[in-house]
C-alpha cells in the first residue's frame, strides 16, 4: 500500500491489517503506552474545503505518532492561485514526508499522488471518504463484534459516504442497501462492482432498505459544494429520514452512524440522534485511531 485514494484501491487483508492496527493503536493510546512510531516525520494537510474531525483527528494523530502535522489552506498556499497540482506535488515531496488531502476532484488526488514521491492520504473527495469509511467499520467491529453478515444500510443521498460505504462493506463481507431517490443514486461503476461482488440492493423504498438492517447510516442531503443546490435537495430529500418509524424495520439493536456534521430534522431525527449518540461520537473518535493506522502503514519506514 503506497497510498490510501480510495477504499477500492485496498484488499479485503488490508483493510484488515488496518483495522487491526487501529485497534491496536487505539488499545495502546487508552492504556498511556506511548506509539512514538513517525517520531520526527512532517505531514502536510491541504484543505480545500471545511472540516473539523478530518483537520483536528490528523494534527493530533500525528502529534501522538510523534510527528508534526502542518494546516495548508488552498486559501492560503499557490495551489489557490493557480500553481499546478503537479508541480505542488513535486514541490511538497522535498520536504513532507506525507500528504492529506480534502479537495473536490478525485483527479486531483490522484494526480497529487502520481506526480509526488511521497505518500497521499484521501481527506474527502466529491467522490469518496475513506479515511470516514474505515472508522465506521472500526466502529462497526467494536459494537457488533464482526463485519461479515452485516447488514449497512445507507439512507440518502448517494453521495462520497454512499460510494466509499458500499465498497467498505463489500469488501468486509457486509451486506449493503441503499435506500436514496431517482436521481440521487451512488456511483454507477460502484453499483455494479458491488452486485457483481457481493449482496447489494439500491431503492428508493427506504422502509425497504432498513429492513432487517444491523446499522443504519445517513449523511447531509447537500454536501459541501452543493450549497446552491440545497433547496432543491431538501424537496427531493423529503422524507428521506432515519427516524423512529424506519428504526422500527431494522434488527434489534441496531445501531446508527452519521459521518457528522448532522442536520437534525432533514436527514435525522433529534431523537434518533440522541438514541444512538454514544455509537455516533465512538465513530467520531474512531476517526483519529483508524487515520494513525493508515499514517503508520504509509509513513513507518
Ligand atoms: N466527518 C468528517 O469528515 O468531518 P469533518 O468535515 O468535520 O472533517
Ligand atoms: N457528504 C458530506 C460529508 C462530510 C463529512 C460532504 O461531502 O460534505
């Protein structure tokens, strides 16, 4: 593994090994043993779009590795103003010893990492969110026990989350539904990846979808990007909400997962939300154990 693009670029026994390390990590951070595994190393966070998990869980991460994690704004670096994604690439690799990035375009991601000698980490894209899909498994593990069997089902907008959720729970051996409107679908070479390779549905019938599911997911109805579309989605989206009515389809204790942040009312209920809080907020710091995971497999030489 050279880079973490995208979940499909893994094996099922690297997401293995990942989760594995993960847990480790995590094991070790809550027993005070010290993991000082990038002690020394620099990474650097280009940021073209908001965040709060994604920047806070990789500066401290890296701080706990025992490296140092530099915020690179677009706002602020060349990039904003034009300079090359190959050129920046080439540039960044002098002096990093590994990239995160969250921009638009999946493209550019991999075009940072063809032209750069170092490795680049996936922060979010238009079109996936690994780094997210793998806490959500981590996650997922810890309150269930095992993946394979799993039922996932995503309400919503087919969107990153859908896209990377559906390759994660394939390759685990989960069974995936997604319950999003005409028009909303996830990535088609997605889909039909996921019927060729294991248990896979799309409908716009979300009381169908939930039902029988081991954890419900959901994410916003407009993601960043697509705020000047967000009156339209809400009337597209209407409706499509985890709420106490969709809950009641599901297996007995299911849980529910949001990537955050959540828009109580449109894709969720407050009292949905609060319910499941405690799943929701360990996936949330899940986020910070699984991307050390991913930083040590890299960047550990
Ligand atoms: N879930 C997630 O990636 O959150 P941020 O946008 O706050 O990083
Ligand atoms: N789909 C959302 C996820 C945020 C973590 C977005 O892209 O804005």
């Amino acid at each position: 593994m050279k880079h973490f693009l995208k979940l499909g670029d893994l094996t099922p026994e690297e997401i293995s090994e990942l989760l594995a390390l993960a847990d480790q990590l995590k094991f070790e951070k809550k027993h005070g043993i010290a993991h000082p595994r990038l002690a020394g190393k620099t990474l650097g966070m280009i940021f073209q779009k908001s965040s709060t998990r994604t920047r806070v869980s990789f500066e401290v991460g890296m701080y706990q590795l025992g490296g140092a994690a530099l915020f690179l704004s677009s706002r602020d670096l060349q990039i904003g103003r034009g300079e090359p994604v190959q050129d920046t690439a080439r540039v960044l690799s002098r002096y990093l010893d590994g990239i995160m990035i969250r921009t638009f375009e999946q493209a550019e991601v991999e075009a940072l990492a063809e032209y750069g000698s170092i490795p680049v980490i996936n922060g979010l894209t238009d079109y996936c969110h690994p780094c997210q899909v793998l806490a959500d498994l981590m996650t997922i593990r810890e309150h269930k026990g095992t993946l394979k069997n799993r039922r996932l089902c995503f309400i919503g907008d087919g969107n990153n989350m859908a896209n990377s959720l559906i390759v994660g729970g394939i390759k685990t051996g989960m069974s995936v539904s997604i319950g999003c409107p005409d028009g909303y679908k996830p990535d088609a070479a997605i889909m039909e990846w996921a019927a060729a390779n294991g248990d896979f549905t799309c409908t716009s019938d979300i009381f169908a979808a939930a039902k029988g599911a081991d954890v419900v997911y959901t994410d916003v109805w407009a993601s960043m990007g697509q705020e000047g579309e967000a009156a339209k989605r809400a009337e597209a989206f209407a409706g499509y909400q985890v709420s106490a009515e969709l809950m009641a389809q599901t297996n007995p204790g299911c849980m529910v997962l949001h990537c955050l942040p959540a828009h109580r009312g449109e894709e969720i209920t407050d009292e949905v939300f609060e319910a499941h809080a405690n799943e929701i907020f360990d996936e949330a710091e899940n986020r910070l154990h699984a991307q050390k995971a991913v930083m040590v497999k890299l960047m550990e030489k």
